[in-house]
C-alpha cells in the first residue's frame, strides 16, 4: 500500500548549479524507478546550517513530497546513504493533517505576504 512521504535533503554547499540538479535528478530517478508518485519538489537554495555538518556552515536544501511503497523509501535513503554529496536526510511519513497543510503551503496559503497584510 502507498503511503505519502517528504524527503528533505541537504548537498553540499561546494557543488556547481549543475552538480546539484544532477543530483537531484538522479535522487528523484531513485523514486520513480522503484514506482513512487512525485507529487511536489522544492529547490529551497543555498541556506546557512544550525550547525557546521564536514566543517560545512551552508548547505543546498531540497525537498520531495511523494506517495510511495516503503521498498521507494528504502530506495532513496540508500542512495542518499551512498552519495557524498548528500549531507544530510530526513524522510517522515505524512498524515491526514501534514498532507491537508502541504496542499495548503502549495497553493500559498501561508504566503508571508498574506500575514503581513492580516496583521
């Protein structure tokens, strides 16, 4: 049975623009091959870390929201596990309440725009 899942990763600050989406491609190519259903990617850029990760203070964030069996997942963290270029990742099984925000945070609803004018 398919679940739904987010992925966030971080790749190192160090890649070209074309590294990264190769890189990206290649993680998403992991899903797909093993028949997930890639609902959402965001491409977050080059954000300062809490913490330094390889003596790295920045890192590219991406994010992937898919509906996938758990043998996808298992998929993805392996090869997040094998590529260096992955700093860091998170996968966390989504519920009704996380997917109902998720549509909402893709249509806009949380816009800083929109709070700023209803405060």
């Amino acid at each position: 049975m398919k679940k739904s899942y987010e992925t966030v990763f971080i790749l190192t600050p160090v890649l070209s623009e074309d590294q990264m989406k190769d890189t990206v491609d290649k993680l998403k190519n992991v899903l797909t091959d093993n028949g997930a259903e890639l609902i959402n990617e965001e491409n977050w850029g080059l954000k300062k870390l809490a913490y330094p990760i390889q003596h790295k203070t920045t890192g590219f964030y991406n994010l992937f929201e898919f509906n996938a069996e758990t043998t996808a997942v298992d998929a993805l963290e392996i090869a997040c596990r094998r590529d260096e270029k992955v700093m860091r990742f998170l996968t966390v099984a989504l519920d009704k309440h996380a997917l109902e925000y998720n549509e909402k945070r893709r249509k806009g609803a949380f816009n800083k725009k929109t709070e700023e004018a209803a405060s």
